[in-house]
C-alpha cells in the first residue's frame, strides 16, 4: 500500500480505479483534516500521476463483435490473409500458447482472430478496409467473441445459463474456453480495451441457429441495451452492425432469415444491415468462404467508414 504525507498528515491510497470517463479515488485518513488545500493538492497529485498511468488513446478505435459460426469464422484463411498492418490488433478472447497469445492482451491481428483454431472472419477484412480509408494516426482494435451453433440466447447475460444447460456437447469446448459465459468474456474484455480506446461499434453475425424466429430482433436488442449498458456507452453514437446469413442468391439454406435480419432497425435504430448479396459461400450453402467472408467484411467497413463521417 503506497503511503503518502502532506502537510503533516498521512494518508494511504486504497484505489485507484480508472474506466473510460474518470479515476475514482478513496482514500484512509486517520484523523480528523483541519487542512482543506492540503487534500486539494493530494487529490490534484493523484489524478495527475493516475491519469498518465492509464492514458486513453482516442484515436484507438475498438469494435466489438459477436456471433455464431460465420463470426467465428469457418473458412480456412490464405497466404494473403496473414500480412497485416501493425496498426490492426486483436484483444485475444482466450488463452492460445500455441500462437504466444494469452488472454486480455492485445497482438497483430493476423487470423484466427477468434480462437486459437477457428478460421478467417468478416473483422479480418472488415480491419483492413477501414485502414485504408482512415487517418493514418488512426488504430483499430477488434474483440470477437464467437461460438459456432449458437442462438442469440447465449449472449443474454440474464438467461445464458439456461441455454448452455442444454448445450450440445460439440459446443462445450468453445463455452469452457470462455469460462461459460462468452457475454460476460465479451465485457470482460470490453473493459480492458476502454482503458486504452474508444469503442466505436458492435459487429453482430448471428441467426442461422434463430431461423424463422420472429422474436429475433427483440433478443438481439436486450443484448444490444445490456451492452450499451454494462460499458456506459451512449447508444446514439454506438451503432450495431449485422450482417445477412448467405444469401438466397447463393443457395443460402438460412436466407429466409434475412427478412428477419432486415427488420431489426425498426427495433434498434441505430442498427443497420449489412447485406450478403454475391457473397460467395461454402458447399454446405450455411458459411460462406473466404473470399465470401473478405467481401463482406469489407461491406461491415464500408457502413462503419460512412457512420464514422
């Protein structure tokens, strides 16, 4: 405990807590301070030396992103997939020793940008086109918190356990691998990067496992609120991104789901749909591949640079 006098008196700092908007401060006197500017100066003293400590940068811009399979990320990544610019990093979700990575840090974000085995997503490209259209002093952080099969339950941080109570088993590796509770691992690491950046949106690729559920876009926007919520975020300026399952127009076997999916600003308005029209899929007609996933990720982009403006 790092002890400090002034004017006489002791005093021992206990916290120094920072987040996005301010340090809080709480300190132990021992007896009764008759020296109000001396109190003035030590909690001028320490917001100073806090604040150099946990220095947020604004021109680190961070997004969130959630999902299901298609965010996880289910092609196999390229060659031309693995040069990335310094200025794209990854806050990693989970521990990978594999690839040096370890929980609550920040690397390059060269795929998986997921887990440690999980394939190229649309935040790989979606990363790299707002680079290219952005100031150069300008950085860009993504968080991807994703679990292959899931339906949006599993993010209702209310309910979540009931759904994963019933998980299929080929689910529970991923699950395990964020402690259970991948909304939680979603604020988690949330929280960490809101020392450092500002968080600009939310990436959403989910509702292949909630086809034909018209109740959909009323789950996604507890979720979205609950976000906005534990993160102190202001929802004018923090939009939600979702983009389309395959489309029909591939074979898409969910593409039914669209119609749903095109729904969800008359429930969130500040959402906004990214489409997956000519986004070439996989054979199994429910992921796309990964010139698939560059294409759309470059749409996420595209949308994010106009909102951005």
């Amino acid at each position: 405990m790092k002890q400090i006098i002034t004017k006489g008196l002791k005093y021992s700092t206990i916290t120094i807590a920072t987040n996005l908007n301010n340090v809080a401060l709480k300190l132990i006197k021992p007896k009764a301070c008759s020296k109000p500017l001396g109190i003035a100066l030590l909690l001028a003293f320490l917001w100073c030396t806090s604040a150099k400590s946990y220095a947020q940068n604004p021109k680190l811009y961070v997004f969130l992103s959630f999902g299901q399979s298609n965010m996880e990320g289910n092609a196999p990544f390229e060659p031309q997939d693995t040069t990335v610019n310094n200025r794209f990093s990854v806050l990693q979700a989970v521990d990978c020793p594999e690839l040096g990575r370890t929980k609550g840090n920040w690397y390059t974000a060269k795929p998986p940008l997921c887990r440690c085995k999980t394939g190229l997503t649309p935040m790989d490209y979606f990363g790299r086109t707002l680079l290219d259209s952005l100031p150069k002093d300008v950085r860009i952080g993504i968080i991807n918190v994703a679990v292959g099969g899931c339906k949006i339950e599993l993010f209702d941080k209310n309910n979540y356990q009931t759904y994963t109570a019933t998980a299929p088993e080929w689910m529970k590796s991923a699950l395990n691998e964020y402690g259970g509770n991948p909304y939680g691992r979603l604020v988690e690491l949330a929280k960490i990067a809101q020392q450092s950046g500002v968080i600009k949106g939310i990436m959403m690729h989910q509702g292949e496992s909630n086809t034909g559920d018209q109740e959909w876009p009323k789950k996604v926007k507890a979720v979205y609120e609950n976000l906005i919520r534990d993160l102190n975020l202001n929802p004018a300026s923090t939009p939600l991104l979702a983009g389309e399952v395959v489309n029909a127009d591939q074979g898409g076997i969910c593409a039914s789901m669209n119609k749903i999916i095109a729904t969800l600003p008359e429930t969130i308005p500040n959402a906004h749909i990214i489409s997956s029209a000519g986004c070439t899929d996989a054979a199994d007609n429910l992921h796309f591949n990964a010139q698939g996933y560059r294409m759309l990720g470059e749409r996420y982009a595209k949308t994010m640079l106009s909102l951005l403006k």
